[in-house]
C-alpha cells in the first residue's frame, strides 16, 4: 500500500492532476486507519486488556475528525467558479 501512496503521488504530481493526489491521500488515511486497527487488534490479543480496543476506536475517531475538519476547511477556503467546464 505504501508503495501505491508513493507512486500515485508520483505521477499525480508529474501529471498536475489534483484528483490523483487527493486520491493518493485518502489512500494515505486509509492505511494509517488500518495500521491503527491492526495494532489495537494485535495488542488485544495479546494482552487481553478490553482498553486497548477503546483506545484504538479513540485514535480513529480523532484522526477521522482532524480529517474532516481539514475537508470542510478546505471546501470553505477554495474558490469554485460556477462557469468553469471543467
């Protein structure tokens, strides 16, 4: 996956394409959620401690949060032109 991220950045930035880079972040978030999840898993099991799971669900909700603040900052900052075709 990190190579994805690494390559989809690549050639976002060699095509200018905004769209991609998005894509390659979200691709980015996406993992980061999934190593999270996988470590609050493993560390569960392994040391069968319920607050580990709590802590984990804790650290994704505060990523999803921080990610959808800077969403809807960046929604309210940019200026869209409604007579763009593109």
């Amino acid at each position: 996956m990190y190579i994805l991220i690494k390559y989809k950045i690549k050639v976002g930035n060699e095509l200018n394409s905004a769209a991609i880079i998005a894509d390659a972040n979200c691709t980015k978030t996406c993992f980061n959620l999934s190593i999270v999840l996988l470590l609050s898993s493993v560390l569960y099991e392994i040391f069968k401690i319920n607050y580990i799971d709590v802590l984990g669900s804790l650290v994704i909700a505060y990523y999803a949060f921080k990610e959808g603040r800077e969403a809807f900052e960046k929604a309210r900052t940019s200026k869209i032109d409604p007579h763009c075709n593109c």
